[in-house]
C-alpha cells in the first residue's frame, strides 16, 4: 500500500503564517498608500492655500470691491496686476487671478494679469465649489481638476476681505494638473517603496515554503533579516525629516531588543517592527498635515475641520461656542526694523500665548499674523477670563530677555446665539469687528511716528 505524505506541524503552522504574512502586506500595503496619498494631499492643499491667503492679504478689499470695468486699465488697474503678477513670477502657479460674485451664484473675472491670454473683466469663471467656499469666506481647494479654455488644473481660492469684514472678492490661483500629480508622486515614494518591497518579500516567503521547509527556514529568516535592515534604511531616510521623532513621540532611547524563543516568534518580531515604523510614518504625516510648522498649533486645515464641524452642530441644534480672534500688531513693522527672525520669534510668542489660555488643540493660525481659538461650552464670563489670561502671557513673554521687539496682540471675542446665528460666520465675523476694535485702541496708543 502507497504511504500517504504528511505534513509535518511546523510545516504547516509555516504555511499558515506565510499566507497570513502575504496577505497583510498586501492590504497593509494598499492602506498605507492610501492613507500617505490622503495625508499627502492636504500637505500640498496647505501649500496651495498658504499662496493665495498671502496673496489675498497683499490687496485691499475696499478698492477690490469698488472696481468696475471702467477702471480697466487706470493705475489702479495696474497695480493690482502686478501684485498678483509677483506671486505668479515666484511661486509653481500657472495662473493668478481676481474674481467676484458679480450676482448670486455667477462669478466673473476681475484683473487677471496674464500676459498672453487673460480673462477678460467680467468673462464668467468655471464654478466650482472651492470657489463657492471662497466667496463665502473660507479659503478651500478644488478637490478634482478642472479644465477650461487655459488648460486643466487644480485651483486655491481665498477670499479678499473689505475693512468691514465681508467679502469683496477671492483670488484664485491655478495649479497645474501634471504637477499636482507629480507632487503626491514624489511624495508618497518613500511609503510606496517600502509597502511594495514588503509585498515582494510576501511573496518570496510563499516561494520558499512550497519547497523544503525544514532546511530552508534558516535561509528565511536571514533574509527577513536583509529586509529589515533595508527597512532601517528606509526608515532612516523618512526620519531624516527635521521634527520627526519629536511629532511622533521618538526619544533618543535605544530600542529594546526581545529576545525570540524560535524562528517563528523571531519572524513575528520583525514583522512588527516594520509595521509599527510604517504606522509612526503615518502620525507623523498627519501632524504636518494639520499642524503649522512655525507655531506648532492648528493650520488652515484643522481649522476649517473645525469649522465643517461646527456648521454641522448647527444644523442639527447642538451647538454651543465661542471663538477669539486674535491679530499681532505691527509684524510688518518688526519684520521691516529686526528682520524676519525677529518677527517668527513674535508669531512663535503669540502662539504660545494663546495656547497657553486655550489650549494647542483649540488654537489656529489662520493667516501670517492671524489666530483663532474656538472652546465649546465656555460658562458665561470666562471668555473675559481667558483673553486676560492671554494678556498676562503676552506681558510675561515681554519680560523676557532677549527679545528685540514687544509682542503686542489685538482681540475680541464672540459667543454663539441660539436662534440667532445661522453660521459660523456670523460669530467670526462679530469677533472679528470685536479685534479691529481693541486694534484701533491700539493704534490710538501708539506714538504717530510709529503709526
């Protein structure tokens, strides 16, 4: 009689994890590319928004929202031409451009400085609701390309504010297509090469456990070895980026070594570490995607999160809030006498401040010179308390040594009203106007020279 082969259990409980090992890379592999190209995109959608909320700051909303078509041409004209025209020389932009909402839900241009073929002042844009989000006052990115007459691209829009605070137009900027897709290309290289390598490894184990398992385990595990210190230095070049054990939680520690009882523990072991370094890339690429690199507080994208969920509070009747607006005095001044160090020193001086009283998780730079901090469920009064609160921070900041210039902050504060406020933006807006009031005592308090 025939003998009938069977596996031995070490063969089989090989077999199982190969299969087991393989298929984790793989959907390991597909997640983590996934989540690193999501996280990619709003590092590149922060970028995007960085340029047109400079360049929307750069012009004067007043005179934005009195142009017509018979200044076309005038000095006027011209000068905000070529401010917009600075930003396209000096930045990865094909195009740069002024629009407003000439009536409800249509959107023209207004100055587009394009040497070659411009839209023409009044010439209806391609709507889109980045667009629409701009003209509502929040700055935002098209999520998917667009195509025109110019060609196709992915466009920022920021909102261009008057001195009474509404919306006197956006600017918009266009990126191109192809080079938006090669950013999140040459972004995502690194965690790509190190998911594929990891399923191709998948598949070597399966190769080598259809043969003889028994001897050959050992050559398994000096690979996996070969992989892991390729693995290392993969990880050493993701974790060149500067900040990056910090934001992860990295000390300076050696890591400890556990000591595997057989082969398979061992294999486990390295599999781990390769997932867990995989997974700290990840929080790491999340902080910057909502962190702002300067202050190390909440960035245009968190705040807008902020706001999305707030508007959904409101919708469904449970919202409860407060917001603070906070503006630094004089920067322009500061970085213009004691250099632009001197000045992140001062922003970097705000930010903490303002953490300090409303904690980093509420707090957002919102512009160069701009914060915001939104608290839920404040009691009556504390609001006060807290902008107090920031004002002896900003005095103990002062008393410091070494600072060559005073930080100075202007405020104002709005609460939510039930029944009253239809939008964030209503609230913002009241905080805002709140601000521009303690500025102008500010200002009033200030030697002319220096105004």
């Amino acid at each position: 009689m025939k003998k009938q082969h069977r596996f031995s259990l070490t063969t089989r409980y090989v077999v199982i994890v190969g299969l087991l090992l393989f298929a984790a890379n793989i959907v390991l592999g597909i997640v983590m590319l996934n989540q690193s190209k999501a996280m990619m995109t709003m590092m590149i959608h922060k970028n995007m928004l960085d340029i047109s909320n400079t360049a929307a700051d750069f012009l004067d909303g007043d005179v934005m929202a009195a142009l017509t078509e018979e200044d076309v041409g005038t000095p006027v004209f011209r000068d905000i031409a070529d401010k917009l025209t600075v930003f396209q020389n000096n930045a990865d932009i094909e195009f740069i451009y002024a629009v407003k909402e000439d009536y409800p839900g249509h959107y023209v241009f207004t100055v587009d400085p394009d040497p070659v073929d411009p839209g023409d002042f009044g010439e209806e844009i391609v709507i889109t609701q980045a667009l629409i989000d701009a003209a509502d006052g929040v700055a935002s990115v098209d999520s998917a390309p667009q195509a025109d007459r110019w060609g196709n691209f992915y466009s920022a829009y920021s909102p261009i504010f008057d001195s009474a605070g509404q919306v006197a137009g956006v600017v918009g900027l266009d990126f191109s297509a192809a080079w938006y897709d090669e950013q999140l290309q040459k972004s995502t290289l690194s965690i790509s090469v190190i998911s594929i390598l990891s399923v191709l490894i998948g598949g070597f184990v399966m190769i080598l456990i259809t043969g003889k398992v028994r001897r050959r385990f050992r050559d398994l595990d000096r690979e996996l070895l070969d992989l892991s210190k390729n693995v290392d230095a993969l990880t050493e070049e993701i974790t060149s980026n500067p900040g990056y054990r910090e934001s992860v939680g990295m000390g300076a520690e050696p890591a400890v070594v556990y000591a595997a009882q057989d082969e398979l523990e061992s294999l486990g072991v390295k599999i781990h570490s390769m997932r867990q370094e995989l997974e700290r890339y990840l929080v790491y690429v999340h902080a910057q995607a909502y962190t702002d690199n300067l202050t190390r507080v909440g960035n245009t994208n968190a705040y807008q999160e902020a706001v999305r969920s707030i508007t959904e509070e409101i919708a469904h009747g449970s919202a409860n809030f407060s917001a603070a607006v906070f503006d630094i005095d004089n920067l322009k001044i500061v970085n213009d006498e004691h250099g632009h160090a001197c000045g992140d020193q001062i922003i970097r001086g705000a930010a903490r401040a303002i953490a300090s009283a409303f904690g980093r998780e509420n707090t957002y730079r919102i512009g160069g010179d701009e914060f915001i901090a939104i608290c839920h469920g404040l009691p009556e009064g504390e609001m006060q308390a807290r902008l107090l609160a920031v004002t002896e921070a900003i005095d103990a900041f002062n008393s410091e040594p070494g600072h060559a210039a005073k930080l100075s902050v202007s405020m104002g504060s709005a609460a939510y009203l039930a029944g009253a406020d239809a939008s964030f933006r209503e609230v913002f807006v009241r905080a805002d106007e709140a601000m521009y009031e303690n500025k102008g005592e500010h200002h009033k308090a200030m030697p002319a020279r220096r105004r």
